[in-house]
C-alpha cells in the first residue's frame, strides 16, 4: 500500500508529464501551464507540510532535552542541601 508521500510524488509526476505532453501535442499552451502549475502546487504543499513535521520533531526533542536540564538541577540542587 502507498503512503501519501508516494502517491502525490506520483500525481506530480503525472501533472507534469500531461503538460509535457499537452505542449508536444500542441495543444494550448495555456492547458499546458495549468498542468506545470497544479504539479508545482503540490510540490510546495508537500514540502511545507514535511517541514511542519520537521519542526514539530525539534521543538518536540527541545523539550524533552529541556525536561532533562531540569531534572538534572533539581537533583543536584538537592544534593547541596
């Protein structure tokens, strides 16, 4: 079964093969671009959302790394009293 990653790369790669064709087959230009413009929608979209998941990851990491730093001074503080 295909992730959604797989299947928009593939409908990207469609996109862009349909207006590939469509300017080879001299059909107008406009439909063509139409075609390049939804398969670089995608693209973006695509990107943005593996970046939002990128950054969730970090700030995710950041605060468990934060959590540690705390708990190390809570336990050393204790150990100076």
């Amino acid at each position: 079964m295909k992730n959604s990653e797989e299947k928009t790369r593939e409908k990207i790669q469609r996109l862009l093969v349909t207006g590939d064709n469509r300017l080879k087959q001299g059909v107008d230009p406009e439909k063509a671009r139409q075609s390049f413009l939804q398969a670089l929608e995608l693209a973006i979209a695509q990107r943005s959302s593996a970046l939002c998941l990128e950054q969730a990851q970090f700030v995710a990491q950041r605060k468990e790394l934060e959590s540690q730093l705390h708990a190390q001074r809570r336990r050393k503080n204790r150990l100076e009293e």
